[in-house]
C-alpha cells in the first residue's frame, strides 16, 4: 500500500475536479518483499492522477485490513483480483484556503 498525493487530470474514475490535490492510497497486490514505486506511479497515471508526492508506504495483511472501514476493505480485495486499485480521498485544501 502507497501513500501519495496527486492532481486530478479530466477523466479520472473517481470523478475528481482536474486540478484538485487529493491524498490517495494505492493498493498493488505483491508477494515481493520490496516496493515498485514505478508500479504504484503507473496505476496512478492509468486513472489520471498527476504531480504525484509519494509519502510512505508499507505492506498490509488480510487481518489488517479487516479492521478498516468497507472502501478500505473493497479495494483491497479488487488489488488481490485486478492486481491495483485506488482510493482518493476528499480535495486538499490549499495554502491560503480558509
């Protein structure tokens, strides 16, 4: 799992405003101890999400993401069936926005 932020370019699934900044997990299924943050980059791109700032990430158990709430949980299992999937939080607000 992937922590990043990016900025919605038209198109994205999610349906964001192009240009809104939003926090994004991304979820990649892997059996490598390492991580391809060049993978997590592209599955970001492929769904139109630009200036991506990648901050940490770290691997999760099945018994981990039992504990999270139902969008965690589905994109997990749709990482484990599809190989990656992504969830987008809510915009960012912006230096000098309220």
């Amino acid at each position: 799992m992937y922590n990043a932020v990016g900025v919605a370019e038209a198109g994205n699934p999610q349906g964001c405003v192009a240009g809104e900044r939003h926090s994004m997990l991304i979820f990649l299924a892997g059996y490598r101890n390492d991580y391809d943050w060049r993978e997590a980059e592209r599955v970001a791109r492929a769904q139109h999400w630009v200036d991506l700032e990648f901050g940490k990430a770290g691997q999760v158990t099945p018994a981990q993401i039992a504990e999270q709430d139902a969008t965690i949980r589905a994109s997990f299992r749709e990482a484990l069936e599809a190989g990656s999937a992504v969830v987008v939080y809510a915009p960012l607000a912006e230096a000098g926005d309220g």
